[in-house]
C-alpha cells in the first residue's frame, strides 16, 4: 500500500533466536540488513511478491516471500516464492519448465510489497495461461473523469 | 499464486451471523455470489489487489481489499482499499486527488489475488512518485538461460 511509513527497526539488536521470518524483526534474515529491516512481513512473515514481465509490462501473477525467497530470488536470478498451501520453498519453473528469469526486484515505499521483473519462459499459470488473471476478469463498472 | 486450489465454498449456507470477512465463508457478503465464493481471503479477511495502469502496464501499487473494498470498487467506478494499518476504508483520491479510475479488474486463478486496471491521476504513491516501486530496486542478480 502506499499510505504505511516504513517502520524503523534495527537488525540484529533482538533475541537471536528469533526465527528470520518473525513479523517485525530481522536478526537471522539472510538478506542484506537495511532490505530485512525495511521489509513489513504479514503475520505469517511473507510479503506479497507481484512478478511482471520485464518487456511487456503484464502482470503475470502474485506469489508469496518471506525472507529466505526473497534472498534467493536476489542471488540466482530465478524467482523463488514461499507456498502457503504446502508451507515449503518453490522455485518457479523445477516442475513445469516454466522458469521465471530474474531481470530486477523493487520493493515497495513501505516495504509490504515486491515488484520482481522476470523473463518469463511460457506459461505463468498452472492452468496454461500466459497469466493468472488472463480471461478471469469480474463483471465491473468502469469509472471516468466528470 | 499459481498452485493452490480454488476452495470449493458454497455462499449463503453458513450462519448468518459470521461477518463478511471471515476466512472461507461469505454468507454476508455483497459480492456476486460466485466471486464471494471463489475469493481465498487471508487471516485477516483481506485479498491482495495489484493495480496496474491500463495503457502502460505499469505496476503502480499494492493494496489490500475485503468484500466490501473489492465490491465498491466493482460498482462505483472508482479503487477502494482497505487499510490495513487504520483498519478503514480508503477510496484512493479523496484526499490526493490522485483518483483511480477503473478500467477493469480481474481475479487470479485461485481467487488469491486480482488485477485491477485503471486511469491513474497524478501520482500513485504518496511519496509523489508515479508508482510505489519507481527508483527503489534492491540489488539482485540477474538471471538467464543456459
């Protein structure tokens, strides 16, 4: 969102045996300190990762982060998510071949959310589509100005 | 995400006293029947809403809508949030001016996320950048095939 100023914390000055994906608290986060103390985890310690195609622009689909993703993502040029259904690391691509190359990662002005610019090879969607919302679109009423 | 189930639901059959929000039941909900059912909410009640400009693709900002936020913003032209840090609504503009006119909005494969296209006035984020992610990228590697 853009209306929650960043909190101010300072990594590594709790408990170290606080788990990295702790909401508010970043000592054992693999990421670089002034990005793990900037990010605002949900209470499950992710924050919401939207992935775009870096030359057209579309918006492929959202996934979850939380700290270790994050990192990964960062370090290896392949995007990797945290599942909330099967609660493990994926990384996109290791069973449909549908690999999503890193070109940039962008955080949001108050750290709730990520923009990762991806090369996407084929397919985003597990059903087949080039996106998660392609052909899903609500029934809405459009606005315009006066 | 790409991966997880639509969860099957069937709108209207629960108590009716259980408010809108509540995660998997949506007996009061004043969204059509089938979206209220396919919606995956969090813990919260919430649904993450990228909103993307209409003719550029841009990615401006991420925000968090209810029932309630995503049914306005279906009906009345114009994006409502919900907030999750004054825990209120918030129609995007009021106090800016920099309206969110929808063009369209679209829910992911598994109702965990949605789309929403717009004509952006001014600037999206608060901070007066255009987007929330303008000049704010993280150093990450990038990635390629082979």
């Amino acid at each position: 969102m853009s209306e929650q100023p960043t909190p101010v914390q300072t990594a590594g000055s709790a408990a170290s045996h606080v788990p990295a994906s702790s909401v508010g608290s970043s000592p054992a986060s693999p990421l670089p300190k002034e990005v793990a103390a900037a990010l605002k985890r949900d209470g499950a310690g992710l924050v919401a990762a939207v992935v775009q195609q870096y030359d057209t622009n579309e918006v492929l689909m959202l996934g979850w982060m939380d700290d270790e993703a994050l990192h990964r993502t960062m370090t290896t040029g392949r995007v990797t998510f945290y599942s909330r259904s099967r609660q493990e690391y994926w990384r996109k691509g290791d069973t449909s071949g549908h690999v999503q190359w890193v070109k940039s990662v962008a955080m949001d002005c108050d750290g709730d959310a990520l923009l990762v610019r991806v090369d996407q090879v084929g397919a985003a969607c597990h059903t087949g589509t080039r996106t998660c919302f392609d052909g899903r679109d609500l029934d809405a009423v459009a606005g315009q100005a006066g």
